[in-house]
C-alpha cells in the first residue's frame, strides 16, 4: 500500500469520527483533504472524485474499528461528501455533484412541487441522484466510466423494486430548454399520471 492509500484510509477514519460525534463542519474540511489526497491517484479526472471518495469512506465504514452508526448517517455523510468535494476545489467548476446536480434538483421541484424528492438516496446499496418515491422515479447522472457503472447498479436495484431508472447525461441538464424537455418526456411516457402502467427499463432522454 503506497503513501497515498494510506493517507486516504486516515482521513478516511477521521471524518467517520468526526460524523458520529456530529461535527460536521469538522467532517468536511477532512474529507476535503481526503478529497485533494485523491486527486492525484484519479489522474485529476474530476468527474471521478465524488465516486472515489465514497468509495473509500464507505469501504472504511464497512470494515474500519467504528462504533455503531449513528442516526441519520447516511444524510451526514453525502452532506459532508458534498462539502468536502467543494471546498477541495474552491470553485463550482461543473463536476457532476454540484452545478449539474443542483440544476437537476431544482428541475425536478418545480415539476413535482408536491412530492417529496430525496438528493443522494441511497437504495440497495447503490447511490440515486434524486428519487421521487410516490412516483417511483429514480434518476442518474452519468459522466464517464465511473457514473455509468454506477447507473448500472442503479438499474438493478430500481428494477427489483418496480422503479423506473432515468438515465441523463450533463450537456442534458444544462440545456437552457432542459426544463420543457424533460417535462414533454415525461408526459409522453406517461409517468406522472399513470405510474403503475409503466415498464422498469432504463430511460434516457433523447
């Protein structure tokens, strides 16, 4: 095991103690070091940095010497990730967990603004950007190798479960017009007024 590794796995461990003594803030600054430790390993690739660095901390949580998780501690944690991954980078510079997921998330609230939409849901072990229970709507962001193994994790646990997966890629999102789209789709697929008709197989927008 290189420095690196070893580096990762003690912030790693640090920011978990620090979660479970709900100091968040604390939580974050490490696992924006965690966050500039790994950075070199993923060759710089942004776009692979949220995955990483969940990656580690929930292998960590799995097998490091911690006590009993504390309550809500998967909402913690992505709040922390999120965090973290910010303050590693300073600026807003369009990785796939900020602007883009953001853009998303106020999309998908102004289209269902009575329903109740969870950010960073975690279901089966695999991680949804945004799931909308009553609706039975799950959607992924897929950018690079990472995410789109991602989205396929995300495809089996929504299709055990009868949830349809949507599948969008970032320059989607980030259209001016995304908003129109996205609503037109989903009327056209008949999610919204009749949810129980509808297939489980993974949809893209065109």
């Amino acid at each position: 095991m290189g420095v690196e590794e070893q580096e990762a796995i003690k912030l790693a461990d640090q920011a978990i103690e620090f979660l479970q003594h709900q100091q968040a803030d604390q939580a974050e600054e490490v696992i924006g070091r965690l966050s500039q430790c790994l950075l070199p390993l993923l060759d710089f690739k942004y776009g692979y940095l949220r995955a990483a660095v969940e990656q580690v901390l929930r292998q960590r949580l799995a097998e490091g010497d911690f006590a009993q998780s504390a309550p809500g501690m998967e909402e913690q944690l992505a709040k922390a990730i999120t965090g973290g991954i910010e303050r590693a980078t300073q600026i807003n510079c369009g990785l796939e967990p900020r602007s883009t997921f953001e853009r998303l998330g106020t999309v998908l609230a102004s289209l269902f603004p009575s329903e109740r939409i969870y950010p960073d849901y975690w279901l089966g072990g695999s991680r949804l950007d945004f799931f909308i229970p009553e609706k039975r709507l799950a959607f992924c962001i897929t950018a690079g190798p990472a995410a789109e193994c991602s989205c396929w994790l995300v495809e089996r646990a929504c299709r055990k479960r009868g949830i349809t997966p949507i599948k969008l890629e970032p320059r989607q999102v980030n259209r001016v017009n995304f908003r129109q789209q996205l609503a037109r789709w989903l009327q056209q697929e008949e999610i919204r007024t009749t949810p129980r008709k509808r297939l489980t197989n993974t949809h893209r927008l065109p």
